[in-house]
C-alpha cells in the first residue's frame, strides 16, 4: 500500500510540474478515499496555486486549488465516517 | 465498588494527533501566506523552474544530436543571409517610422525584454502565462505583455525572482474600452478567456468578420480582430466576438515592456 501511495505521489508532482489539474483531481480524489487523512492532496492544491494562482488580479479564484483539495480531504473523512460506520 | 472504565484507543489518538498537527500546519501555512504573499509562489517556482526550462529546451531541440545542430545551424545561416538582404529595406521604413511618429511626438522606440513561455493556458485554468524573467530583469506589476507582432495580450500580475505571471486581458470578467471595425465603434468588451472577448454593438453598426478592434487605453497597438458577429432579430444589438491576432495557447516568447506600467 505504501508503494501504491508513492506512486500516487509521484503523479501528483508530475501534474503539479505540468499543471495538469485533471490528473491531480482523480489521484487526490481515490487517495483521500483510500487512506486515511491523504495531505499530500493539500500539499498539491496549495503548490499548485504556488506556481499557477494567487496572483492578486484574479482573486479567491487563484486559491481554488488549496480550497478544493481542502474540500476533498474534509469531504472524504465525512463521507467515510458514513458509510463506514 | 465501581469505576469509571477508561478508554484508549490508540489509533484514534493517533489520528486525532495527525488531524490537530494537519489543522495547526494549514493554519500557520495561511498566516505565514498572508504576511508574506511571494514567499511560497516564489519557493516553489524556483523549484519548477529548471524542469520547466528542460522542457521547454527538449520542446525547441535544442537536446538534438551534434549533426542536426551543425546542419540546422547551416540552414539558419543561409536563412540569415537571405534575411539580411530584406532586413535593409525594413530599416530603411523603421526610419521613416521613427521619424513620422518623432514629428507626432511620441517615443518611437520602446526597449522591450524577450521572454520565454514556461507554461500557458489552458493547461494552467487560471488564464494566465508563467514566463521566464522577473525581478532580475527589473519587471514591475502591471507592465505591458507582447505577443510578437506587438499584440498587446495582458500585463504582468506577479513578479517573482526569476519568473512572473501574466494575467491575460482576456480572463473571464475582465473589462475594456476598445473601438470596433473601420467605423471605430465604441464598446465595452468582456473577457470571456480562452482569448476571447466579446462586445455589444448597436445592430445598424457595419461590423464585419476580420475587421480590427483597438483599445486605446492600452496603446495603439492591434487589440485583436473580430472572428464572429452574431446577430438576433428580435434583439436591438448584436454580439461581437473578438480574439488577438495570436493565438495565446501556442505562444512560446512574449515581450515585456519593463519602461512603463499602464
């Protein structure tokens, strides 16, 4: 599980390298699922409005990785506790 | 006698631990952000940066083998020469540019700093360019942003140490003054991103496919050109739809006016 987790890992830093939101966004979402407390997906949405957002010019809208990675995690605990009950 | 059963579990205390330490990280990462807004961009940009410029050398050959190199450096010469020849006679019209726009007062020349395209829209969702200069090349907020051809396609929003970001005018929301077609029309034209802009117009305005469109709060330069009017009977004005002359998503160099910031 901890290999699957690093590769997990790996993919997450090639698409922050990229910028590839749309490969981060299903990593982060089955490893929030799959582990319990998954930081590397608010690590990653907080990198990636690092390198691509928080210009001043575009508002709350250049934190929306860190707000939806931050959801994710918060979501998926919640959801957990549900269904896992 | 009875006692009260204490329970420790520690699993759960553990977990507690990692959500508390979690809770006290974001929270210090947000103070530490708000107190310093470039530290963390400007960390992690520099940590990007030398993947980014490899990228970007394997995107232009330049990791291509010793024999492609020497006949591609012999195609450029051949091509220089050739250039050389045309590069005369626009000289001799930059003069005569130069000297026109002197007689109507204003500068002709402007210093410009040639910058490489790191990473662009739409891979990047917040329609802005990562470009490779920044405070090392005495870059400020808000300095005017050239696609070649000298189209004005955004400013610079962040300056960072070697790199910047910069915001395209055509991000949703963003609002202009611009003059449409040969009738200089004016307009308030809505970024709609993706570089894209649109404006309303009076129907009975002549517009045409193709036809410029200029901002003159931003120079005089060429703001874009219409590549659509749409028209609704039933509706008074019709829908103009513009883009810059280039297209945004290929840029690979841009150049940055670090003289003055609009």
């Amino acid at each position: 599980m901890k290999k699957i987790r690093s590769l997990f890992g790996l993919l997450i830093l090639l698409g922050l390298l990229q910028g590839w939101w749309f490969l981060i966004l299903p990593v982060g979402l089955f490893g929030a699922w799959a582990w319990p407390l998954y930081v590397e997906i608010i690590l990653a949405g907080f990198v990636y409005d690092s390198l691509y957002g928080f210009a001043p010019s575009i508002g709350l809208w250049g934190y929306l990785g860190t707000l939806v990675s931050l959801s994710i995690v918060i979501l998926t605990a919640g959801l957990k506790m549900v269904v896992r009950k | 006698m009875t006692y009260l059963q204490t329970r420790h579990n520690p699993a759960r205390e553990r977990a507690r631990r990692v959500l508390l330490a979690t809770g006290i990280m974001v929270v210090a990462v947000a103070i530490i952000h708000f107190l310093r807004p470039h530290l963390f961009p400007a960390l992690f940009t520099s940590v990007a940066r030398p993947f980014w410029r490899t990228e970007l050398a394997i995107k232009l050959g330049s990791l291509t083998s010793p024999e492609g190199l020497l006949q591609e450096n012999e195609l450029l010469k051949r091509q220089l020469s050739d250039e050389a020849l045309r590069l005369a006679t626009v000289r001799a019209v930059e003069m005569e540019n130069a000297e026109l726009k002197a007689l109507l007062g204003r500068a002709s020349t402007t210093p410009y700093v040639l910058s490489a395209v790191l990473k662009r829209p739409p891979v990047s969702p917040y329609d802005e360019l990562v470009i490779d200069a920044g405070a090392d090349h005495n870059f400020n907020l808000n300095d005017n942003v050239y696609a070649p051809g000298n189209v004005l396609i955004g400013r610079i929003s962040e300056v960072l140490g070697q790199t910047s970001k910069v915001a395209l005018f055509s991000s949703p929301g963003e609002k202009y003054e611009v003059l449409i077609g040969t009738s200089h029309a004016p307009a308030t034209a809505l970024g709609r991103g993706g570089g894209q802009y649109e404006a309303d117009l009076p129907r009975d305005v002549k517009v045409s496919k193709g036809d410029f469109v200029i901002a003159p709060s931003r120079g005089d330069k060429p703001f874009g050109t219409v590549i659509s009017v749409a028209t609704d009977p039933a509706e008074p004005f019709e829908k103009i739809l513009f883009a810059p002359p280039v297209n945004e998503y290929e840029l690979r160099w841009v150049l940055v006016d670090n003289s003055t910031a609009l």
